[in-house]
C-alpha cells in the first residue's frame, strides 16, 4: 500500500467541508478555488488537465489538488468523497495522485 507523508513540522489545517460526489459523464473547467482537496473515487475515473499535463485518476486513488488551481476535468461516470481543507502550512502546489493496491482499506477510514 501507497503512504502519504507529510512532510512538515507545523502541519495545520481547517477542514472546510466533506462531501460526497457524483457526477457522470461530462467535462467541466474548475472555478477559483480557495481550499486544497483531498478526494478518493469510490467509482468511475477522470482526467485532470493541468499546466500541459494529464492526470487520469480511478477507483484505486487519491487525489491531492494545492489551493487555487485551475484545471479541466473530464469525468466518467464518478463518485468521490472529497475533504475540502485550508492548509496555514507548507503544502505542494502540485497535483498529486496516490494510488492504493487496496482501496478498499483505505475506504474504510
């Protein structure tokens, strides 16, 4: 199984919202977001473009998106739980995909 580090000494954050998600096939442009997320697909897959890169996540990941990026989505069929949080620490500005040889597991927590 994958792990996520954190790597800072301060880490703290406010957890805004948890919501769960379902979409089902379409595309879509992101609007200005003020938190990072943190999401994991229970169902279905997407395509995240981003700064001349895609990233095409599924039922196996998480998916880490920094504070006020503005990306394209194309999504099939979906369905995500996803933790809407602030970071007041150091966090990447990169997207991040964490892919779990068994999800199951991590959706459970």
């Amino acid at each position: 199984m994958s792990k996520i580090y954190f790597s800072a000494n301060d880490l703290n954050f406010d957890i805004t919202d948890v919501c769960k998600i379902t979409r089902g096939k379409t595309i879509h442009q992101s609007h200005e977001r003020k938190y990072s997320s943190l999401s994991i697909r229970l169902t279905g897959n997407s395509d995240f473009f981003f700064s001349d890169k895609t990233y095409a996540v599924s039922d196996r990941d998480v998916l880490y998106l920094p504070y006020a990026t503005h990306y394209k989505q194309a999504t099939e069929n979906e369905t995500i739980i996803a933790i809407h949080f602030i970071a007041y620490s150091n966090t990447t500005d990169s997207i991040e995909i964490y892919r779990f040889d068994n999800i199951k597991e991590v959706q459970k927590i």
